[in-house]
C-alpha cells in the first residue's frame, strides 16, 4: 500500500506539511550562519575552493554531493553579494541546511504517514510529526549550520518513508 501526503483526512491537513517546511525555511534564511564555527564547517569551506580528501578538504569521505551543492550556490551568492570569502562559504553552505531542514520535514510527515497508512491509521497524526520536528531546538539550530548533517537527514528520512511505502506484507 503505497502512502502518500493524500492520505491524510482531509485537503487542510495535506496542505500543512507544505506550510511547516516553508515556514521553517523561511524563517531560517534571514538567520543562516554568517562565519565558520568549527573544523568540519571550515574543512568543508575549503573543499569549496578546493575538494582533496587527502588534505582533509573537507575531511573523509569528502561529501562530494554536498561539496558540489555549495559550490552551486557559492557561484550564485558571489553574483548577488558583496561579501567576504568567509562569509559567502558559510552561507553558501549554510543554505543548504535551510532547504535539507524543509525538506527533512516533508520526509518525516511521509514517513509517519506511511507507518499510519501500512498499520491501517489513517488519523492525520503525522502533520504534528513534522510541526514537533520543526520546533526542536536541536533540529532548529542544525538548520542554520553550515553542515551536511540536515541534507544528510532528509535524504535518510526520505529513503525510509519510500521503503516503508514499498514494503509488502509478510
């Protein structure tokens, strides 16, 4: 049985995830981290510049997917803004923990709506999975560092709620 945000009760309640995810990345752009804060943040400002594993630019495994995300929007950043090289790494990066947030939300409500749907509830809960998760303070602040921890989340999240969709009764 596949689940998706159309098993929610009623059109609302699907329109909700949506709400929370933009609301969440909306209110973290105007508060993305402006400089580099620690080792893994600066190895990947310099994997920016110059991506080699070998020189811990940035650290093993090397994240290339990320690395190339930032370099995406560090060429649009330095087209728009004036700033300093640190500043446009950190926010380039940074940026991308905005969206993974958002986007980290939007899997955690498929998710929760999957586990409804596969154990025959189909209650509406799961938007208060994501309106929980967008309010954590853990999850709130990993939303405005410059780190692959929140793309990293979306994408397991997202990997998750597409397998429990899939899995066939045993």
């Amino acid at each position: 049985m596949r689940a998706s945000f159309s098993d929610l009760p009623d059109r609302t309640v699907r329109r909700w995830p949506q709400v929370i995810a933009a609301v969440y990345l909306l209110a973290h752009l105007p508060l993305l981290a402006r400089s580099l804060e620690d080792i893994d943040s600066i190895n990947f400002a310099l994997g920016l510049r110059q991506f080699d594993v070998a020189l811990h630019q940035p650290h093993p495994p090397g994240y290339p997917v990320y690395i190339a995300l930032g370099r995406l929007s560090l060429w649009c950043l330095s087209v728009v803004a004036r700033w300093s090289p640190a500043r446009l790494d950190a926010t380039a990066l940074a940026i991308w923990s905005a969206v993974g947030g958002a986007v980290a939300i939007l899997g955690a409500v498929r998710l929760s709506a999957a586990v409804d749907a596969r154990w025959g509830k189909k209650n509406g809960t799961s938007v208060w999975t994501g309106a929980l998760l967008a309010v954590a303070p853990l999850f709130w602040m990993s939303g405005l560092r410059p780190m692959s921890d929140m793309p990293g989340l979306a994408a397991v999240l997202w990997s998750q709620a597409l397998l429990v969709e899939d899995r066939k009764s045993t």
